[in-house]
C-alpha cells in the first residue's frame, strides 16, 4: 500500500511543479498586452502589489512574533524578489522570453556549483555558461540586446539571492507569514518605479489587469512549489525545475510569436542539461 501512495504522491508533485513553472512563464507571456499600455514598471509594481495584498489578507502575518534579524531577513528577501521581478520584466522587452529565462537561469545555477568548488562538478557551470554563449552571440556578434542581456543577469542574480534567503525564512517563520512580509516589502520597493512611469497617479485599468497576473504569478506558483517540496526530494524538485527555461521558450514562441535560431535552442538545451548534472552530481555527493 505504501509503493503506490507514495508514487502518486510524487506524481502528484510533478504535476505541481510543471504548473508552477507554466504558471511563471504564461504570466510573463500574458503580461505583455499590459506592459505595452502602462508600461514594464508600473505592470510589475501592479502585480506585486496585488500579491502583497492578497497574500497579506490570507495569511494575515503579525511582525511582532518575531525578532529584529528576522523582519530584516524577510525585507532583504522582498528587496531581492523586488530586483529579481524588475529586472526580468524589463529584460523580456528586450530579449526573447525563453532566452532570457535561460540565461536567469545562471543565479540558481551559480548557488548550486558553489558547493563544487574545486571538484569535477564545476564543469556543469561552463556548459550552461557555453549555453549562454550561444544564446548571445553568433558570427556578426551580439544576437541580443546587450541591455536585455544584463538585465537578465541582474535578474539571475536575485534569483540565486532569493534561493538563499528563502531557505532561511522559511525556518525562521511560520506557515507563509515570511513570505507576506516579503511581498510586502517588495511591493514597496517596486512602488517609486511604478508610480514614476505612471506619471504618479493610478490608471484604473492598470489595477484591474495586474490582479490576474499577480495570480499567475507570483501567488499560485510559490503555492504550488511549496506544496511540490513537501512530497518531492529537493533533488528530484531541482531536475524538475531545470526544465523552466525550454517552458519559457515554448510560452514564447505560441503566445509571443518568439523565433528560435538552432543555435538559441542548443544555448536552451545545454542550459537545460548543466542543470540537471549539477542537481544530479549534488545528489551523488
């Protein structure tokens, strides 16, 4: 009886991570329509507004449960959700969507091989590396907007920031209150940006539209990964996730009408593959 709960539990956390990572990439791509309206920032600050609010309304955190190191752990950890969110979405007007998920992409990845440093294993990091090489560059040169492209990596390294600092929020928080303080201080972070672009006032479309994008992402994909890590090894989470950057250019591609050159799509797909080998090699160790 065992065996087969435990199968369809793991299936069941497949499943969940799949939707979260789907969940990031259709709100990234259905975000667009409202980027192009009332622009990257002002969409962004809407969206994390949104998940502040909500989040905030369920889980109703109370800051004076908890210590001094612990609110400053949750605001550094809204601070790096605020970058990461900002610097993607800005990215994605510039760069492919799918390029630009593999190449944030490097943030995670960078934490993982910390741990191989002066081992074999730090070959994984080169091939993502040569990946991104061949998303970037071809026999002209840049392939992509330089700009985009560090806006990508700024967006990677928030990432792998926000990889680090969750681990230590949720240990020192109960339930979700962590992660609400967070949002909160990410929305505020966001706000000087989104009012500026907005002419310092508040379009009501703007807060119409980012409600629904708020849900896609950020809201139920967090749940969702929270839900998956409690029946999944990190490790098998870890392969699961790596495959977010070909999800990104396949949401790129249908819904944005985003070409790949065969090129761009060997830089995905080795991309991809270091992933995987670090999580796998990491496992072994």
């Amino acid at each position: 009886m065992g065996a087969p709960s435990s199968r369809s539990q793991a299936g069941l956390a497949a499943l969940m991570a799949v939707g979260s990572m789907t969940s990031v990439q259709l709100g990234a791509a259905l975000a667009k329509p409202t980027m192009d309206a009332y622009g990257t920032l002002a969409t962004t600050w809407g969206r994390l507004a949104w998940a502040a609010i909500l989040l905030t309304l369920i889980v109703r955190p109370d800051p004076r449960r908890y210590g001094r190191r612990e609110i400053l752990a949750a605001l550094a950890l809204g601070a790096a959700i605020a970058g990461m969110t900002l610097f993607f979405f800005v990215a994605i007007t510039r760069v492919p969507l799918g390029l630009v998920v593999a190449i944030e992409f490097l943030g995670p990845l960078g934490v993982a091989t910390l741990g191989f440093a002066r081992s074999w294993r730090i070959i994984w990091l080169f091939i993502a590396l040569g990946g991104v090489l061949c998303l970037v560059l071809d026999t002209t040169g840049w392939s992509v907007d330089p700009l985009g492209f560090a806006f990508a990596i700024l967006a990677g390294v928030g990432w792998g920031t926000y990889i680090l600092l969750m681990k230590h929020i949720g240990a020192a928080f109960k339930g979700l209150d962590g992660l609400a303080i967070s949002f909160v201080s990410a929305a505020l972070i966001a706000t000087p940006f989104g009012l500026y672009e907005t002419g310092f006032h508040l379009p009501g479309g703007l807060v119409l539209h980012t409600i629904g994008l708020a849900v896609l992402t950020p809201l139920l994909p967090y749940a969702l990964e929270m839900a998956a890590l409690r029946r999944l090894p990190s490790a098998t989470f870890g392969i699961l996730m790596s495959a977010e950057p070909g999800i990104g250019a396949l949401a790129g591609f249908l819904i944005l009408l985003e070409p790949l050159s065969l090129q761009q799509i060997l830089g995905i797909a080795l991309v991809i593959a270091a992933s995987v080998g670090a999580v796998l090699s990491g496992a072994q160790h």
